[in-house]
C-alpha cells in the first residue's frame, strides 16, 4: 500500500461521524425553537389571565352596581303622521275690476263700499243726455229709412225701381240700424252695473268725477270662496300631486282651522324661489277670511295609524346606528332599532320592537346593556311621560 492509498482512506468519513455531526448542528435550533414555543405559551397565558382577570373584575362591578332607576313606555300601536306646514297668503275667489266703457261725468252713486251686490245691481250713473239724443237721432233716421225701404222695395215689384236704388237704401237701413245699436249701447253703458255678485271693495264714483273709457270706477271682489296659494318645495311636489284636501290654520282669526280642497297646482315653478304654486279653495260663507290674510298650510305627507312610536330622546347612536334599551327580565337589554317618520319628537319605529316591549325613556343615557334596572313608573303614552 503506498502513501496516497493510506490518505484516502484517513480522510473519508464513516457514517456514524457525519450524523453525529449533523445532530450536533441541529441541537442549538432545536433549543431556539423551543425557547420560541416557551414563551409564545407564556405570552398566550398571561393575556388569558389578563382577560379572565378583567372580566372577573367587569363581573364584580356589575355584580355590585345597584340598580338604576328607569321609566319605561309600553309599545302599543298609535297614530303618526309625517307633515309639514308651509306659509300661505289669501286670494279673493274673483277680483273684477270695474271700468268706466264710456266717456262722461258721474252725476250718482248707488251703492257704498262694503256693500253686498247681486249680479246687474246699478252701481253708478254717467251724464247720459248726449247718448240719449244720439240714440233719439239715429231711431229717428232709422225709421225714416225703414218706410224709404218699404217704398222701394214696391215700386221695384213694379219695375218702377231699380235693383241699384234697392240695394242703396237697403245698405242704408242696415247701417242706421247698427249706429243705432251702437248709440243703445252706449245710453246703456252710462248705467255702470255690477258684472257678478260680490262685495264693493273699492268705489271711485264720485259725482262730478269725469271719466275716460278704460278708468276704473270700482272694485267687486267674491269672498264666498277664497283661495289660498301656497308655494309648495321641489321635493314635496310629488307627495302634494296625491293629496286633496289640507288643513288651513288662519293667524288673524285666532288660529281657527278650515278644511280646503285642491283647485290648481301650477306646472312650472317660479324661477327665482324654485317654488310651485298651489291653490286651494276654502268655502267662506261668512266671510270671516279676507284677502291677504297670512294662514299656514298643513300638508300631510304620509299618515300610519298603528305605529310604535317612542320620543326622539329614547334613541341613542350607536356604531352608525341607533339603538334603544327595554327592560327585560329586570335587566337593560340594548335593541338596534330602524327609523322612519318623525312627527315633532315623536319617531316612528318600524323595526326592532314590537308590541308590548317596554322601552327606556327617562334614565336610558346611564344605562348599558346587561344593567339591573328598577322600573319605578311605566307610561302608555307619551304624554304620561312628563306628568
């Protein structure tokens, strides 16, 4: 055997060398490893007691808490309706407008401001004697020309007249005829008589008043019925187009309500106040609402007569939502509750309660859920909250 035989076969190692040299390499990871495990389990221990230790204590504290003294409100279905109230003012039904159609001096009045007329009642009279003879003249010519035509018209069945002169007179007749229609018209319109039956709210007929056609002489206005315009939001046209009749409350009459009944809602809005006019028509047969009068208007929008209402205040926010407390079993149990009209500050629930639930109104900011509570008074209405 010579020497590079020998050193081969000193340097190859056995088997048993090269895994103890392997294990030796694996036992410090192998003790880092464990350590890791060690305190991850000391770590997760620790946070256990931690928790069972806090909720011990949140348990004592519960446990020694005493009982908050709450009121409570018995859910039973009532009525609640989502309105709104909007200004509104007073129009008369009908306004007319009186205008002198000829021209003359007023030499009478027969009626005073304030006054009831019917229909045709003569309000004033106008100097007529130069209409008088006009009318007197143009009878007069239109007669003559009547007993002309009856003449020619004779003589042409006896071929004494010619078709031409028929024809002259008859265009003659006809024309003395309309002037003195014409001339009856305007004797007649010195008699100034009232168009429609109403109220005399102005009257500017004084006698010795001379007056132009188109001068306004008096002023009649139909109070019967009025109509109140009210200018209704973009937003609640489509709720308005549903409704029919409103409840009108009258300041000046010391609040007194009037039911009306729609009568026109405009179809273009007024382009500065974006608003839509609507006109409702309130029968007045006493007269007690006058014109320009300020009233608001009530609209309902939608109206639910068994609702479970609860006030506003009882509904606390929480993570984005709201909630209420009802007392069940002696204990505040928290409820996530969905709202839906609101009528002053009354809300209506319409989800999360249901009939019979007693809900905390007075004391429910200072409970939380899972509390002992003691009911000292339970309400059925609202009303009986404050009492």
């Amino acid at each position: 055997m010579n020497d590079k035989q020998v050193s081969d076969k000193i340097d190859v190692p056995t088997p048993a060398a090269t895994w103890s040299r392997r294990i030796w390499g694996i036992i410090p990871w192998l003790f880092f490893l464990l350590l890791l495990v060690a305190i991850a389990m000391l770590y997760m221990r620790i946070t256990a007691e931690k928790a069972a230790l806090k909720a011990e204590k949140a348990h004592a504290l519960k446990k020694e808490r005493p009982a908050l003294n709450v009121i409570t409100l018995e859910m039973a279905p009532s009525p609640i309706q989502d309105r709104i109230r909007l200004p509104g003012d007073v129009d008369p039904w009908v306004k007319l407008d009186i205008t002198a159609e000829v021209r003359g001096r007023i030499v009478s009045k027969k009626v005073t401001e304030g006054q009831r007329v019917r229909k045709g009642t003569l309000l004033a009279l106008i100097d007529a004697r130069d209409y008088d003879n006009a009318l007197a003249q143009t009878r007069a010519d239109y007669e003559s020309a009547r007993k002309t035509l009856k003449r020619i018209q004779s003589l042409h069945r006896e071929k004494l007249a010619t078709q031409a002169q028929l024809d002259n007179i008859v265009a003659r007749a006809n024309a003395l005829k309309a002037a003195m229609d014409t001339a009856r018209l305007n004797a007649d319109r010195c008699r100034i008589r009232a168009p429609a039956a109403g109220v005399v709210n102005r009257l500017d007929a004084e006698p010795g008043r001379f007056l132009n056609p188109g001068q306004q002489v008096a002023e009649i206005l139909q109070l019967d019925r009025v109509k109140v315009r009210v200018g209704i939001p973009e937003s609640d046209v489509a709720a308005v187009r549903r409704i029919d009749h409103f409840n009108i409350e009258v300041a000046a009459l010391g609040g007194r309500i009037f039911q009306g009944k729609k009568y026109f809602l405009s179809r273009a809005a007024d382009m500065q106040a974006r608003l839509y006019d609507l006109f409702i028509e309130v029968n007045n047969p006493k007269q007690a609402i006058l014109p320009g009068m300020f009233v608001r208007v009530e609209i309902i929008k939608k109206a639910v007569p068994d609702a479970l209402v609860v006030p506003l205040y009882a509904t606390l926010a929480r993570a984005g939502g709201r909630i209420v407390y009802v007392v069940r079993d002696g204990r505040a149990q928290a409820r996530p509750v969905t709202l839906d009209i609101q009528e002053g500050w009354r809300v209506q629930v319409a989800g999360g309660l249901s009939a019979g639930d007693a809900v905390i109104v007075v004391g429910q900011r200072a409970v939380h859920d899972g509390d002992r509570v003691h009911v000292v008074r339970q309400v059925r209405r609202i009303e009986e909250i404050d009492r």
